[in-house]
C-alpha cells in the first residue's frame, strides 16, 4: 500500500488515513490503532520538523511491519542529518523521548548519504494474518536507488574476538535464549571460535554498534559449511544489510575451500527460504521437527499449542563437479529431482568406496535439540544387527526425531540398506550433499513424538511444496 506525498503539511494526515486499511489487514483492534496512529503521527511529524524544515517537497518513507504482537514502523527520510540516538546510542530528543508511554525500541539512526530513520515498535493484539503481513506508506522516489543497497554509514566486515558479546546480545535481542545453536550466547566460546577460525562471522556495525550478523559454520571433515545465525536489528530492516551480509559469508565460503554451503530454513514462514534462494540455494531436504517447540523470533509467535516445526535444507555447490551416487530403488526419483534442482549431475557410482576403520554405523545424539543422528557408512551381514541397536539406544535417550543418512558412495546394497530403515519406520527426508569423506548421503527420519507440525509447513517455491508432498506420502508408505 503506497501513497505519493509531497507537502509536509498534508503528509500526516495521508498517513493516518491509511492506517486503518492497515489496521483491518492485520487485525488489529480500534483502541490499538488509535495509539497505534499517535506513534506514526508523532514520528512522521518529527521528521518533516527536524528533517525538511524549509521544504514543502521533503521525500519520506513510511514502512509498517506487524508480527508477534508488535507493529514495527520505520520512517525514513533523506533530509537534515542528525545524530543517532537511542538506545546505545544515548538520550532521544524531548519529542521522540515522550513515546515511552506508547512505544519501545524507540531509535533515530543516522545512515550517512543514505539519509536517517525513525523506528519504532507498538504493542498490539493482531488478528488475521498478523504473523508478518507487509504494508508500505511511501512519499516520493528517493533520490539514490543506487545506493539503498549499501548505505555507507553502516559497515560489513569479518567479525573479531572484539566483537564476540556483542554477537551474543544481538542473538538475544532476536531469539531471547531460545536459539538452536546455544553456543551463540556465550561470549568466550565465540572469542575462541573466530580467533581458532572454527567460526567465520560477518557482522554489520553502524556508529561503533554490532546491528548484524551472519555466520558460516565449518564442520570438521565435511567440505560443506552451514551458514545461518542470521540476525539484523528490527530497527534496520529493509536496507539491503542482510544481502550484503549474505555475500561476505559466501566470499568467506569460497576462500575457504568449501564445495557448497547450507542452510536451514524454518518452515513457519517463507523469509528466510526466500532468502537462500535469492542467493542461489536451492532445497534439497525438508527435516521434520527439526526446530524444538521453544524456539521464538522477535516477529513470529502466537498463543496455543507450540510443536517442533521443520526445516528445508538447501544447498549451494561452490564446486560444480559431476556427483557420483548410488540410487536407492524407491528413492531414485526423489534424488534425481534434488540434484536437478540443485544444478548437479550424477555419475552412476562404478565402485564402492573402500571402507576404513571405524563404526558400521556411527550415532550421535543433540540432546539441547532432542535430535538423533545416525550414519550407515556400509552394508553386510552385521549392518543389519547394529542399526537395529543404534536406533533402539537413540530411542531410549527420548529424542523426538532420528535422522538416518544412507552413504550414497560407500554402502554397497542401498536397496538392501534403505529397506531396513523403511522396515523400521524411517521415511523420506532428502538429500544431503558434500557430507563426511565428501560423500552425499539419503537422508530419512523416524519420528518419535506427537507434538511435531505435519500440516502447518510453509514451502515457498514450488519445488519445496512438491518435495513436502513427497516426503508425506513416503511417511504414509513406511507408516512412520
């Protein structure tokens, strides 16, 4: 929703007069959208003040995002600077200060070239599609399209030991204590991870404050990394600094050696998805329950019963090689659409893998998580015996989920191999790509829990919807 407004007399009242399209949409109620519309106002009024004191053609933005409970509202102007404040960054203005009563986070952020912003969050009770939904209020173009992706106030480097709380409170502004990777919280882990390299992490910084961050997390042996803790300050959104983020981290990945890198995705809204795939990700699994119930983001929530919620793993291969596997029968179809959607070819495997010391099958367990992982790294007369036994011993440490990876390169019968894990109730995941020793793996699950969500599995591209047909047909197949 847009409005052209040129007068600073007349902006205000435009404004408001589209807030209660905007209060309808998202559902909120009249007394909330009366205080609602003293915040904007207020804001708005501020801005044409300070911002535009002598010109009757000022450019603003104003942006309403509504979600868990809040409407986050964000007036941008390209007028009179002024110094940030707010926060850490000092005492508001009188004007912007009186918002207390109705507002918090209330910040004024100076963005150099690219102009300042107001932002702002207001409680309220949503209805509808709360969860979310996107309206924009916006004056005439600005001046600098060009430069809307890189506002040079805010900086994007390799983060540093320095900057390690730093790290840590952004993630619990964002999470509260909730995030999977609990590691993320505690400061010194963080200093001796970016010092060692174990972690690469780019952070955004605007006036010496940490308002970003994006992570790529190396795995021992596997020349795939995960990227994720991905994190921007509410009050910067929708000023390109997650993409920028985004291309450090990948530019660190390709330094790194790496042949992909992966994300997981959560299945609750379509974000994030869109994210990795405008950045060249591409699904290759949907992992249920992978996400515990007590997992929260500032800007989705809700009242009721809280399940553990799936994620859509998706790849970028970094090197394009054709992959040699081997196809499970009752998976060949499913496999052959993930490397297709990916961008790789398959090499029919000529040989086995040689196996070298170790596990047949190797398990583990993410108790934080309550996940289980296995991996069948061979297939004879034994294998049988100790999955049996692995699964049992996972199941007896009360996890809600085991996933099972099939090595695609070195287990001789996949046939053999996958039918034995069907036999026991695991059913479709996908594929995982650049796995231990380089290999790709299948990946199945078994569930062992209730409260895990089947029907609520927000896919956004069409490939993602069709892989979670196909995962929920292959569960009623194996009847886990």
């Amino acid at each position: 929703m847009k409005v052209t407004v040129l007068s600073d007399a007349s902006a205000p009242s435009l404004v408001l007069a589209l807030l209660p399209a905007f209060a309808v949409a998202v559902g909120i109620p009249a007394e909330d959208e009366r205080r609602l519309g003293t915040v904007v106002e207020r804001l708005v009024s501020f801005t044409l003040d300070n911002a535009y004191p002598d010109d009757d053609l000022g450019e603003i933005e104003v942006t309403l995002e509504a979600g868990d409970g809040f409407v986050h509202v964000a007036v941008h102007d390209w007028g009179l600077p002024l110094t940030s404040a707010g926060g850490d960054f000092g005492p508001l203005p009188e004007p912007l200060a009186a918002l207390a009563a109705d507002a918090r986070n209330v910040r004024l952020l100076n963005l150099g070239s690219e102009g300042k912003r107001l932002a702002a969050e207001v409680s309220v009770r949503l209805g509808g599609d709360g969860q979310g939904s996107r309206h924009h209020i916006e004056a005439a173009p600005r001046r600098a399209q060009a430069g809307a992706e890189a506002p040079d106030a805010i900086e994007v480097r390799a983060a540093t030991a320095q900057d390690a709380q730093a790290i840590a409170q952004l993630l619990y502004e964002n999470y509260q204590l909730s995030y999977v990777h609990a590691d993320f919280y505690r400061p010194r882990y963080l200093m001796a991870a970016l010092e060692s390299g174990e972690l690469r992490s780019t952070i955004a910084v605007h006036e010496g404050r940490v308002i970003g961050h994006h992570a790529l997390m190396p795995i021992v042996g596997v020349p795939s990394a995960e990227t994720g803790a991905a994190v921007v300050h509410s009050a910067y959104r929708g000023l390109g600094i997650f993409s920028r983020l985004f291309e450090h981290t990948l530019e660190a990945a390709t330094e790194r050696g790496l042949a992909s890198v992966f994300g997981d995705a959560v299945t609750i809204h379509p974000f994030s998805q869109r994210a990795e795939r405008s950045h060249g990700y591409r699904e290759a699994a949907l992992q249920l329950g992978m996400v515990p119930a007590q997992t929260t983001m500032r800007g989705f929530g809700g009242e009721g019963r809280r399940r553990r919620t799936a994620t859509l793993r998706s790849y970028r291969p970094l090197d394009a090689q054709p992959r040699q596997a081997a196809l499970p029968t009752p998976y060949r179809g499913l496999l052959e659409s993930v490397y297709a959607n990916i961008g790789l070819v398959i090499e029919m495997r000529t040989k086995e893998a040689p196996f070298e010391d170790g596990e047949v099958v190797a398990a583990s367990v993410d108790e934080p998580r309550s996940l289980g992982f296995l991996r069948l790294r061979r297939w004879d007369e034994e294998a049988g015996t100790a999955l049996k036994q692995a699964v049992r011993h996972l199941l007896a440490r009360h996890v809600d989920v085991v996933y099972a990876d099939v090595d695609l390169v070195a287990v001789g019968e996949v046939d053999q191999a996958t039918a034995e894990l069907n036999e026991l109730g695991f059913f479709a995941a996908g594929l995982l790509l650049h796995g231990p020793d380089g290999h790709d793996h299948l990946r199945l699950q078994l569930l062992d829990s209730e409260e895990i969500e089947l029907e609520d599995v927000v896919c956004d591209s069409s490939f993602a919807e069709a892989l979670r047909r196909q995962v929920l047909e292959d569960k009623a197949r194996v009847g886990g």
